[in-house]
C-alpha cells in the first residue's frame, strides 16, 4: 500500500505538501527523516523519537545493517520494525553511499561493488540483486535501488559511465524485485536515484530513465558531497523539473536547515542528513534564533531555556547553562539532549513549511527563516 498524494503547490514557488501513505502509517510532506544508520538513531530512544521528536519515518543503512546485526538475526526478529520496535515506516539506503566512501577499499565492475567492511577487513560483494535480497530482509516500507555515487569533481566521462551503470543497475533491482515476494505481510516501494554529478545534461538524461521505470518515488543522489550550495540548488531546481509531479522526490543526505528550506522551495519532498545528530554530539544547536555553540563560555551563565521558540519539551525544561556544563563535564546526557533538540527542530521546520504552503505565506516566511536559523548567536 503506497501512494501520493499533492495537497497544494505554493503560488510563488515550487514547495508542495502532501501525504504518502505506506503499510505503517502516512506521512505528511515535506518531511526530514532522523539517520537511524544501525537500527538506531544515536543517542535517541525511540520513545523520544516519537513524543520529543515528532519523527514520521526513519532511515536505516542497507550496508551496515548487514554487517551488524546482519540478516539472519533480522530476519529472525521479522523485520527491522519488530526488531527495534519501531511502528512507523522506515527507508533503507542500499548502501551505495557508504561504498563510496569506502574508495581505498573496494573495486566496481558491472556485476557489482566487491569490498572491505570497515569493520573487520572481511571481503563481501554487492550486487543489484543482493542489495534488493538484503533489503527484503531488513523489511523497510520505502527501498532503494543500488547505486553509484561518483565523487563531486568527476570528470564527464566518468560520471556518464558512472550514471549508465547505475541505470542497469535499476533495471536489474526492478527484475529482482518482480521476481520475489516481501517477507513480512506488506509491500516494499523501490526509489530509483537520478545520477549525473554536476553535469546537467546527464541529469536530465538521468530523470527521464527513472521516470520511464514509474516507480513508486524517485531520490535525487550525488549532491551535497562538496560541491558548493549554489551548484546543489542548481542541480536539484533542474532534476524537479524533470521528475514526475505526482511521485514523491527525496533529496538524498541533504543538509543544513537552510538548504532544506531552499530545496523545499525547489519541489523536494523528503529529506535526510546525520548533520542534527553529529553535529549536535559535537555541541553544535540549531535553534529557532540561529546556530548556538553551546560548548562557548559564553554560555555559562545563561540559565535561559535551550529554545523557548521550539515546541519541545526538552528544549523547554533545561537551560543553556547546564547543557554546556554536561558538555564540559563530558557527560553522555548532554550528547542525548542535543541530539534531541535538534531533530525536533528539523522536524518543526519542516512542519512549519508545511502549514505555510497550505496557508500561501511559504515564501515569507522562508525568506525569514533563512536569514534568522543561519546567524551564529
């Protein structure tokens, strides 16, 4: 059970509300999906996922899933959703991200990806069909099809080869999946990714291949791996005017509060980054105000709540004086606490943009909200 559904396209821009409906429940578009890499998104429970949060959905990792816990103990446990007791839908990345970055330890041919896990040096090969096995396994409501992601400065004939071979990739995900069954009473919905690097021939090429494969959804990948923010926009403003209007579009590990809001902007529906969680851990909050480094002296003394402006409970109970103090302390709290501000943020945001598409105010207020989440306070 899958399906889209558009709500409203604002009048001066191209932001859009909607709601997909999956086996586990709807989710209200635009939305920002918490990386849950390992079956967990670190340092948060899923309790506070659902009541701190707000999360909708939730991504989990195609590569290291099957390295740890692997796909018998999930398969065993009926799934990922039973196995970390989470009722909600979740998307699988297939993995090729994370090949990517393992560029001094693995080698690409047409069969597949053969590499090194980064965890024991243990050799294992990914093909289309295994990565669309593993997937099945995992149990998630949206998969991905296998890909590869060449590096940002990809000289053009190595991002149009790299771009052809993650075209027959998908075809060969799509006969997988045709000849096999979901393992656990609900059906799985394939996203192919668009391809092309920074090369905006490739990129129409790329769209116009995955639209003719009428999936249930279609990602956008390759962007935010260094190219700059302008070179991102441009690219995304391009792949949604070729993509499908009445299929969702994910834009695949992006990014900052601001470029969501500027890709929402640009007709992008979903949306997933590590960047509240990592950076959070590292001191970092974004808040309703701007950019708080929260490890600053300045800080110390400030017994104001993390984030009056934010509808959470955690950002309204402690204070910026003694989150910094757990930082200092190096206590595991403040690496829970921040992590839970700041995905509440991500997802107030992006329901915020929501209630702003469908009341005509989006681009006002976006305006605004750009300038104010960017300010270092």
């Amino acid at each position: 059970m899958f399906k889209y559904a558009l709500e409203k396209v604002d009048d001066a821009t191209k932001a859009r509300a909607g709601i997909i409906t999956t086996s586990h429940s709807t989710i209200q578009t635009p939305i920002f999906m918490p990386v849950g890499t390992v079956g967990t998104v670190k340092a948060v429970m899923q309790q506070q996922l659902l009541n701190d949060v707000k999360a909708q959905i939730i991504l989990g990792n195609t590569y290291h899933l099957f390295l740890r816990p692997g796909t018998d103990v999930l398969q065993a446990a009926n799934g990922l959703h039973k196995f970390i007791n989470w009722q909600k839908p979740i998307l699988t990345d297939s993995g090729g991200y994370q090949v990517f970055s393992l560029a001094q330890n693995r080698k690409i041919t047409e069969e597949g990806v053969l590499f090194q896990s980064h965890i024991d040096g243990s050799r294992h090969l990914f093909t289309p069909e295994k990565v669309m096995e593993i997937q099945r396994k995992i149990g998630a409501d949206i998969i991905m099809a296998f890909d590869e992601c060449p590096p940002a400065a990809s000289e053009y004939t190595y991002a149009k080869n790299s771009m052809e071979l993650t075209h027959r990739w998908l075809d060969r995900c799509i006969n997988y999946l045709n000849e096999s069954e979901a393992l656990y009473g609900y059906e799985q919905h394939l996203f192919p990714i668009v391809q092309g690097n920074t090369y905006k021939d490739l990129r129409v090429a790329s769209c116009n291949y995955i639209a003719d494969r009428n999936a249930s959804g279609n990602a956008i990948g390759g962007l935010s791996v260094g190219e700059p923010e302008e070179i991102m926009y441009d690219i995304t403003a391009l792949c949604c005017e070729h993509l499908p209007t009445e299929k969702p579009r994910y834009l695949m590990g992006v990014g900052t509060p601001w470029n969501i809001l500027e890709c929402i902007s640009l007709g992008i529906d979903m949306f997933d980054c590590v960047m509240p969680t990592r950076n959070g851990r590292n001191g970092m909050l974004f808040t309703t105000q701007g950019i708080i480094n929260i490890k600053n002296k300045k800080w110390a003394t400030d017994f104001s709540v993390i984030d009056e402006g934010l509808p959470c409970e955690i950002s309204n109970y402690y204070s910026k004086a003694y989150l910094r103090h757990l930082f200092v302390a190096d206590e595991l709290l403040a690496l829970q606490l921040a992590s839970i501000h700041n995905l509440a943020f991500y997802l107030w945001m992006v329901d915020e943009a929501r209630n702003k598409i469908l009341d005509g105010s989006f681009a006002l207020w976006k305006a605004d909200a750009v300038s104010r989440y960017k300010q270092r306070l």
